[in-house]
C-alpha cells in the first residue's frame, strides 16, 4: 500500500523526485568524501594467503580469498587497511569460512587454484581473471576499464561476453533478462510502473549464464549501488556504489541451480512458514469495519471459496497510529479475532514502522520509544520528524538490537488477542514530506550490533537495510512472544538475506495485462535473487480489473508462492465472487486446485527452508541446456517446483493462439492427463559447455501452437513426476477426508516426495515430521512404484493411497503389493488414459506392482 497521492503525480513529477534523490545523495556523499581518485591500474606487490591471495596496487590494497572451493570474496580499498569486516547480509560462520588454495605465480600473474577454480591477478595493466580448472574464462574484469575510486564511491567493470545473460536483482521491471539494461538499487515507495526505477527492494546480487556456464556476483554493499549490464558499454558490464565497502563475492555453478545454491549458502534460508500463509488471503485496504470483515469471512464459507487468511490494512488503527484499534469500528477485538478462529480464518494486521509523535497522550509506542531512546535522529541530535499516515512520525532506529527487542514487544497485545500474522509496510522508509519521500540522507542511526563495530551512520549507508531490520525486529519480537510457533511476516521492503525472515510482494502493481505479465518476470528474479516466498497483489492494486484479467490473475496465482487477492481504497470490488457465478465457479475450481496441490507446495516449502530453492522458477533453473537451445518462453513460462510447468499466454485482452515451449523429455497435460508430443532430452550441463566451445548449437523442435480459453490455464506435469495430491478442503485447519492422491506419471528418473509436519509449530524440529520418497519405473507392459520407508514421527491424516498412474492405455491390469498377496481392484478413467488403485497406508517400504500395460 502507497499513500494515495503518490498516485496522482505525472510521469514528470516522478522523475524529478528522482533526480531530487539523486541530487541529495550526491551532495551527502560529496560533502564527506575523500576528492581524490584512485585507480587500480598495476601490481606493485602481492604475497600467498593460506587461503587466497593479497595483492597492492599503489596505495591500493585486493585481498582475494576462497571462501568454498567455488566461492570467492573479492575486498578492495584504496588505502592501506582493509575496511571493517561486518555484514547485514552474510551469515558471520559462512563470511568466516575458507579452504586451503595452492597458490601460483608466474611473470604475467599471481593467482591460486582450488579444486575447481584458477583465479590469477594480471600484473600490468592489473586484472581479475577467473577461470574453470579447463580454461574456460568465468569472470573476467573488463581491458582498459580499471576498478577506480572516486568521489567516496567505485566503480568495478566486467568482461561482458555477446552470449551473457544476467538474472536476479530483485524485483526490477523490465526484461527478464538485464542485458543491456541498468538499475539502481535505493529502496523507494513507489508503484511498479513499467519504467521506474528504483523500487522497494535492494538485491545487489545477479545470476549469469554464458553457454553452459553460470556464475553469480553478490555486492555486500548496503549504500546506493548500481548495476548497468551493457546499457553504456557494448562489451562490458559494471556496478558501483555511492560510498562504502567494495566488498563482493564471486559464486561459480557450473550450472545455475549451484550458483543459487551457494547464494544461499552465504545470506541464509528462510523459515518454514505455517502452512495457513500458504492458502488462499483476501485484503484490501481496507475491510472497516468489523462488521465488513464478518461480511467477507461469511461470504467466502458460504460459497465454499477455500481460504484461510483475512487481511486488515490501515483503517482498524485509531487515527492510523500503529498498534492501536479503533475502538468503534472494532469494538470488542479480541472477540472478533476469536470468532474468526471459529471460522478457520487466521487474521494478519499491518504495522507500519512509523509512530505517532504524540507525546504525552497515553500513546504507549511513542512513550517507552522515546524514553528507551529508540528512534532515529537528526544530524543535530534530535528526533527526526516527518509526515506518514499518523501525521508527524519518528522512526524506530533497527541497527540497535536493543530497538529491535523494544519493536518486538510491541506485538504481545496483538499476539495475547489471538492475531496470526503481521504485515510490515511502507519500510523503504516511506516519508510523505521527506527528500524523495524518505528521511534525510544525513540522519544518524547508531549501530549497536553483535558483529558490528558500535559507530553511528547517516541514513545514505543504513537506508537499504530498514526494511530488512524492520522484518527482523518483528519476526523475532514474534519468536519471543510465541516460542513454539512459527511466525507470518510480510514485507514490503528488503535486502540481501531479508529472506530469513518472511515473506515478501511485489508491492503496488496495477489491474492491467501488463502487469500479470511483469508478475511472472518479477517473482522469478525475486526467486533468483533469494526471495523464495513471494507473490503480487491479485488483480493488481491500482485500478479495478476486467472480469477476464482477474479470472486470469486468480488462476495464475494458484502456481504462485503467497496467494493474495488485495486492492486499494476506492477500487471496485475484487473479491472472487465478483463479476457473477460464472467467473466465480473458474475462480474457485482454480483456488480448490490450490488446495488440492498444498502437500506438493508445502514439500517444496520444506525444501526451500533447506536449500534456499525458490517454489517458483525459471526454465534454465531445471533445464539449464535451453539457455542454448533457442527455446521461446522464457520469460513467460515458469514452474511450480521441478515438475509443474505454468504456460500463460503473453497476456492480452484478445487471447490469441499462442505456442507453447516445452523443456525437453515427457509432458503430459495437467488437466487431461494427455502425453504432450516427446522433447528431445538435451545433453548435460558439462555437454552443452563443450558444444559451445566447438561452435555447435542444441535445437529443440519448433512449440506446438494452443487456442486459450479462460476457464484452462495451460498446465503440463514433468514425465517422471509423482505429485502428491489431497482432497479439497475448505481450510488448511481443516482434516481432508479421504486418501492420499500419488499421481505417476512414467519417465525417466521417476521419482517424488512428500512431507508433512502439524503446520504451525517448531515440533518438526524434534522429529515430529513425515517425509516419504517415492520412486517408479516402467519396463515392457509393467509398472512399479515404490514408497520409500518413512522417516520421522508424525502420524499422517491418510488411512489409504489413492495411486494414479497416467499413459496407462487400456483398462486391463493386474495389481499387486509387495507385502501382500491379495490382488487389488483397479478402475480405469479412459478419457485420462489413468489407473486408479487404492492401497493401504503403510510407514514401511512398499512396493506396487502394475502389469497388463500395452508397450
């Protein structure tokens, strides 16, 4: 949510605020800033580290160190020391990791390997090569473009091969792919118009694939950074910042999915939500009062709309002071909050991080802020003051953990009343009357940190990391106040790491086509930026969507991370059952498939809470081999986990034939079970590398042309797929009645998983979980799937397996368990060409065995 004249203002209006921010950080950081420039241009001394390498260039000093056998941190200076070795980003035991290199040196270069790098340091002119154990340049700094301080800020330039691609940064608008495109990375309120740049987050982390190969390239640098891929220089991309550390780091795959990997691996994984956060959520801004909310949570049991959470946006506040309720519009709250737990709604309330200045008024956030000393400061010292929705507000200070505990314990009356979850807004920091609607670039935060040398900063350094520490602070406060459950936070703003605590949206987006189509692009370069749980505004936030474009939007969604439908004041109507029965009836059979899927989603959930995997993805994150394959779609197509491929069309009003790439191996349709016609599967990663060093190309046969129909987004399982499915419920509290779906789709590498755990506490964690694995193969006219044994201690909801094996073509079959020699009944949905079998639950390893299958 954005105030709402930030809407009115011309496209000329907002650019001058953006030269406005612009002109004022310049000023801040010339008005501090060392004059004079430093360029890295020649070796002048270097000596071996047992883990890197420490090189001088003049007063300039590179401290190049193997952080894992593919991970580097490159540190540059241009004086004598090194700056202070500290992150908001990267986890202190990973930042202090390292492996032993065997260093190199001839008379061009000084350099190291590990087992899978060659990295050397030309000596004149002095350059940064990085290499593969085979030669293959990974990363290069660009000839003629030395590293150069200057103005308290750098700039680092790259080789920029014609076959790179560039993915990741967060969510920017725009391509998919950032060749040829250049952002800036300042954390700002404002709406996702299809050309703005900056938006509400700072992700200075990109993802490049070149061939075959992929790296990434993380600045740990929380001050406005830039990044131009190739907009200025043909040949050469580069990055930079206003002022701070030149601190990054060089993640090599090979293959994309190992450069995520190791991404992750230095910023950290999220929490495993509650399983309630991964259910349908109705908002707008706003439902007051109470009355209205009853209203909506009665409407949707009534039409049997599964859901599970209700939002409440500003108006429940007294007088839009955060953690207060309205006394009469919300009259007996607890109560209310109670009885939406009796409908199986969970309930979330925003709390912007601005408060009241009102003191002296019984306003309790204000006074115990105040007296705690918790809020940001003036460069004279001071209170710093500016206009958000209370009218004058102070900000707390989050790089003091003591302000952090102080924030937390701000949510134990919300939390004692039975609130589920919280929405942290507006945490850019949005400031309606500040220099480019946030604080003064020179107000002073005091960082009392562990970690952290304990030093004031001006807001030009600290800006970026609000909204994270804001998160933080409120996941946290909540893991206080309620030891035992998981905590729901949603934010608006973010930086590198900031998915360690919650959830997160593409903020203000707009009810039109376009913007369901920059949806895709922007929740697949969040996820590749680190951001696994995700999701946009449903229907879109400004404006009131055509009955077809929400239809549209509420079928997208179902494949979606975080399921919200929310709009703004003042919009039309944008629950589901707008726009009559009709549209109404495809909306719910999407929100009911939603439903169905959650132990598939919410194993992928698991998954990302290990790995750091985002749920949603592109193509090449699975499939890397289409990055060479001239395979269309890329920007549009996506997949739900490994194995669910989303093909939307480019979204229009007329909904025109379209084609439909497939990766390469088995498809079949996800809503007719229909095989697809059979891609040639590619050749592997290592494969591909070598082809494209010889010249040689992989093509895939020309995409099959669809007719679109509202009612049918076109969804298509991997072959080689077993998705766990369940029986609808109305809510993710509620118990599904009936068997566990496993459906089998035969291919190569056939194979599943399933976990399960209570949804909500940390039991999981001390062996209260389920999770199975499940494997199949087809030779001549049999099938065999096997469940693996099970591993942990929670007993599941299932009594039977509903097994449902498609590309089965006739109803013949024999089948058979392992453990028993009764043979079982069989059913056969011709018009799926799918078999049905029912077999008894067991925690034990079981084998089914299927014959009669024509070859």
């Amino acid at each position: 949510m954005a105030h709402l004249f930030s809407y009115r203002f011309t496209s000329c209006i907002v650019a001058l605020i953006a030269i406005a921010v612009c002109g004022s950080t310049v000023a801040q950081t010339a008005s501090t800033a060392v004059e004079s420039r430093v360029a890295l241009t020649t070796v002048s001394g270097s000596s071996p580290l047992q883990d890197g390498l420490q090189v001088q260039a003049g007063s300039a000093q590179i401290r190049i160190t193997a952080l894992r056998d593919g991970i580097l941190r490159v540190r540059v200076t241009p004086g004598a020391s090194l700056p202070e070795d500290a992150s908001w980003a990267v986890l202190p035991r990973h930042r202090g990791n390292s492996v032993q290199v065997q260093a190199t040196q001839d008379s061009s270069s000084v350099g190291f390997r590990t087992s899978v790098l060659d990295v050397r340091v030309e000596r004149n002119p002095l350059r940064l090569v990085v290499r593969d154990l085979a030669g293959n340049v990974i990363c290069a700094d660009a000839v003629g473009r030395p590293t150069e301080f200057s103005r308290g800020g750098f700039t680092v330039s790259k080789d920029m091969p014609s076959g790179e691609h560039f993915f990741g940064l967060g969510d920017k608008t725009g391509t998919f792919d950032r060749r040829e495109q250049a952002y800036t990375l300042w954390n700002t309120d404002v709406g996702p118009q299809e050309a703005v740049d900056p938006l509400y987050k700072s992700i200075p982390f990109f993802l490049s694939i070149t061939g075959g190969r992929s790296y990434g390239l993380f600045l740990d640098n929380t001050w406005r950074t830039w990044f131009d891929f190739g907009k200025q220089a043909r040949d050469a991309y580069s990055f930079g910042a206003e002022g701070g550390p030149l601190d990054y780091y060089i993640i090599y795959g090979p293959t994309p999915k190992q450069v995520l990997e190791g991404y992750i691996y230095l910023t950290g994984t999220p929490p495993l939500p509650p399983l309630w956060s991964l259910g349908f959520q109705q908002s707008r801004y706003s439902y007051s009062p109470e009355s209205q909310v009853r209203e909506i949570a009665n409407r949707l049991r009534a039409d049997k709309i599964p859901s599970d959470v209700l939002y409440m946006d500003i108006d429940y506040q007294d007088r839009n002071r955060p953690f207060t309720v309205d006394p009469a519009k919300f009259p007996g709250f607890p109560d209310f909050v109670a009885d939406l737990h009796k409908q199986k709604f969970h309930l979330v309330l925003i709390t912007d991080l601005h408060i009241a200045h009102v003191a002296g008024q019984g306003y309790m956030p204000y006074d115990t802020g105040h007296a705690g000393d918790h809020f940001v400061k003036k460069a004279d010292g001071s209170e710093f003051v500016g206009i958000v929705w209370p009218g004058d507000a102070v900000f707390p200070d989050f790089t003091r953990a003591q302000t952090r505990d102080w924030w937390g314990g701000l949510y134990a009356q919300f939390v004692k009343d039975g609130v589920d979850g919280f929405w942290n807004d507006m945490n850019e920091p949005s400031v309606f009357d500040g220099p480019g609607k946030t604080m003064p670039l020179d107000n002073i935060h005091r960082i009392d940190e562990p970690g952290f040398a304990k030093r004031t900063a001006t807001h030009a350094e600290i800006h970026n990391i609000v909204g994270m520490e804001n998160e933080r602070a409120t996941y946290e406060g909540l893991l206080k106040l309620r030891p035992n459950e998981r905590p729901f936070v949603l934010t608006r703003a973010t930086y590198a790491g900031g998915q360690r605590y919650g959830f997160t949206w593409t903020g203000d987006n707009s009810s039109t086509w376009n913007h369901l189509r920059l949806a895709t692009q922007m929740l697949l370069n969040l996820g590749l930026s680190g951001i696994s749980f995700v999701g946009d505004d449903i229907g879109g936030f400004n404006g009131s969507p055509p009955a077809d474009l929400l239809t549209r939007w509420i079928e997208m969604g179902a494949f979606n991370p975080m399921y919200r439908d929310h709009t703004t004041l003042g919009s039309l109507p944008q629950e589901v059952w707008v726009h009559g029965p009709e549209q109404e009836a495809i909306r719910r059979r999407y929100i009911e498939t939603r439903y169905r899927m959650l132990p598939y989603i919410y194993t992928l959930a698991e998954e990302a809470s290990r790995t750091g995997l985002p749920l949603v993805r592109p193509i090449f994150l699975e499939f890397p081999e289409v990055m060479v394959s001239g395979f269309d779609g890329l920007d549009t197509e996506f997949l739900l986990g490994p194995d669910l491929l989303v093909a939307p069309a480019s979204f229009g009003e007329m909904m025109d034939d379209y084609a439909v790439s497939y990766p390469p191996g088995d498809w079949f349709d996800f809503w007719t079970g229909q095989r697809m016609p059979q891609q040639p599967v590619g050749p592997n990663i290592v494969q591909i590398a070598n082809s494209i060093s010889s010249g040689a190309n992989t093509k895939f046969p020309e995409p099959a042309k669809i007719h679109p129909l509202l009612d049918t987004l076109p969804v298509y399982v991997r072959g080689g797929s077993i998705l766990p499915l369940q029986p609808v419920i109305q809510s993710t509290d509620d118990t599904p009645q009936g068997s566990l779906e496993l459906r089998v789709y035969p291919g190569k590498n056939c194979n599943g998983s399933l976990y399960l755990d209570d949804g909500h506490t940390f039991d999981y964690q001390h062996g209260a979980y389920l999770r199975q694995a499940f494997t199949c193969s087809a030779q001549g006219n049999a099938v065999s799937v096997d469940l693996g044994k099970r591993e942990g201690s929670y007993a599941p909801w299932w009594k039977t397996i509903e097994v449902v094996i498609y590309d089965w073509p006739s109803a013949g079959a024999a089948a058979s368990l392992s453990n028993s020699a009764s043979a079982l009944n069989t059913t056969y949905d011709a018009s799926q060409h799918a078999l049905h079998i029912v077999i008894p639950d067991t925690p034990g390893e079981e084998r089914l065995q299927v014959g009669g299958r024509t070859p």
